[in-house]
C-alpha cells in the first residue's frame, strides 16, 4: 500500500510538471516566407493576393476580424477588414486586409455604416454595419499590411529579405523610409518613433 502511494505521488508530480512545460509553437507562416503564384502576385501567410478571401483568412489566423470603410474628400471609399492582434509562429502582429469589392454599392454600405472616428490621415473610418459585413466575407485580399509589436529594424529586414531595390526618402519625414521589394509586391516602412511596417500589394 504505501509503495503504491508513493507511486501514485510521483504520478501526480510528473503530470504537474509537465503542465509547467512551454508548449511547442505550432509552425506558422512567417512574414519572410512568401512565393510568387503563377498569375504573378505574392503568397504570403497562406494567402494569395488577388484570390484568396477574408473568410479564409480569418481561418488562416484563427482569429474573427473586423470591418470598416474609409471615407476621405477626394478619394474613393476603401473597404478593409482588421485583427487587432494575430499570434503567427510567436510573433503578435495588427493585420489589415485591404478587401476587393465588387456587386455592392459602397456607398450604400457608407450610408448604413456608424460610429465614424476621424483618422489622423484625414480620413473618416466607420464601422460597417453586420449584414455588410457578413457580405465581405467572400471579398478577395488584394493588400496586407502587417504591424509586428516587436519593432524589425534594418539588419532584420534586410537579413530576411536582401537588399531593396529601390529605398525612398518621403519629403518633410526625416525620421521615414521605404525599402521597395517590386518583385513580391512589399514595401517596408521605417521610422525611428513607431512600429515597421510591412505592406503587400497585388503587382499592377
């Protein structure tokens, strides 16, 4: 009796141990890891630009997004979906999805939206009203733009990704610069006071 005590103790022991165990990170698509598709645009965490839908992409970051419509005097209005944080190999990123959107009037959607927030770009966003959301969930990706919390400097990016083919200096921002990968559709934003941010677009 009491060597199977013991026995039962260690049991319990070892299985709470275990609990304390980091658990492996499942593999995840990684912002790097991209592939040019046969119509010419990037494959990027599993997602072919021009093709592949919100609703798969909520099922590829296991994650329900959000969606608004921008308004700005001069331009048109844009639809994009967004996950305020999405968890992908162990790296925490913002994602917003910049959706296609064809058969629906968007300013029908602008009219039904609400609680417009002024944007510091200038520009309104509202949220969509739930039956316009639910008929964005087919709507192909044609942009990414991707905003890791932890800040990927220079040496990252370039270790990742090689060097740019064309840098930019936007006039009046100092502090900014844009590395420009054409051929994967990728421009990289830096600046000194905020986040990196990757952004990839479907190839003109």
């Amino acid at each position: 009796m009491r060597n199977f005590l013991i026995g039962l103790m260690l049991t319990v022991a070892g299985i709470g141990a275990l609990m304390f165990i980091p658990s492996k990170q499942a593999p995840a698509p990684m912002p790097w890891e991209t592939m040019i598709m046969a119509d010419g645009n990037t494959q990027v965490f599993d997602i072919h630009l021009g093709k592949t839908t919100f609703r798969q992409a909520q099922s590829i970051f296991k994650v329900y997004g959000k969606t608004a419509i921008f308004s700005q005097s001069e331009h048109e209005p844009t639809i994009e979906a967004y996950f305020e944080s999405v968890n992908l190999g162990g790296l925490s990123a913002k994602i917003v999805l910049n959706l296609i959107v064809t058969g629906q009037p968007i300013k029908a959607m602008l009219d039904r939206a609400h609680d417009a927030r002024l944007q510091p770009s200038g520009a309104r966003r509202y949220e969509l009203h739930s039956d316009d959301h639910a008929r964005l969930l087919d709507s192909p990706i044609i942009a990414i733009t991707y905003i890791p919390t932890v800040r990927l400097d220079e040496k990252m990016i370039l270790d990742r990704f090689g060097k740019a083919d064309n840098i930019q200096q936007p006039a009046q921002q100092a502090n900014n610069s844009i590395w420009h990968y054409p051929r994967i559709g990728l421009s990289v934003t830096f600046n000194l006071e905020e986040k990196t941010v990757l952004q990839y677009k479907v190839q003109d």
